[in-house]
C-alpha cells in the first residue's frame, strides 16, 4: 500500500513540474532591444524620448541591433 502512495506522489510532482515551460534563450533572443529608465521604473522601445534627471534622451539600438542604451536627443531646428 505504500508503494502505490508513493508512487501516486511521484507521477503528481513529475505531472506539476511537467507543466511548467522554461523560458528558453531563444524567447529571449527575439525581444526587441529596450532602455530603461530609472526615474519611471520602466522600460522604453527604440525610439522613444524621455527626460532622466532633467536630461532629454532617446533610446537608440546599438550598433549589432542587439541591445539598446540612451544617447543624447537632438534638438529640433
């Protein structure tokens, strides 16, 4: 009778654990690059403008277009 309970438990743990799916490199591969910006708490797409600490910024992608980080907004003339 113990063995049919343990072995019951087994399969239930191994049928949980089952369910749940790893983020795998390549999901994270495919996310666009982001900046983030601590004075919001939140992340911004390439492209966008924000103001950090008095300073207008834009978030532009790096030159392998894997990762992005916050360069200087240029004036409109």
């Amino acid at each position: 009778m113990r063995i049919l309970f343990i072995l019951l438990a087994a399969i239930s743990i191994n049928a949980v654990a089952a369910d749940k799916t790893p983020s795998t490199s390549q999901d994270q591969a495919t996310q666009a690059p982001q900046c983030y910006n601590g004075d919001d708490g939140k992340f911004y797409k390439v492209g966008e403008k924000a103001t950090i600490s008095g300073v207008a910024l834009v978030c532009e992608a790096t030159a392998d277009k894997r990762n992005a980080t916050w360069m200087n907004a240029k004036h409109a003339e």
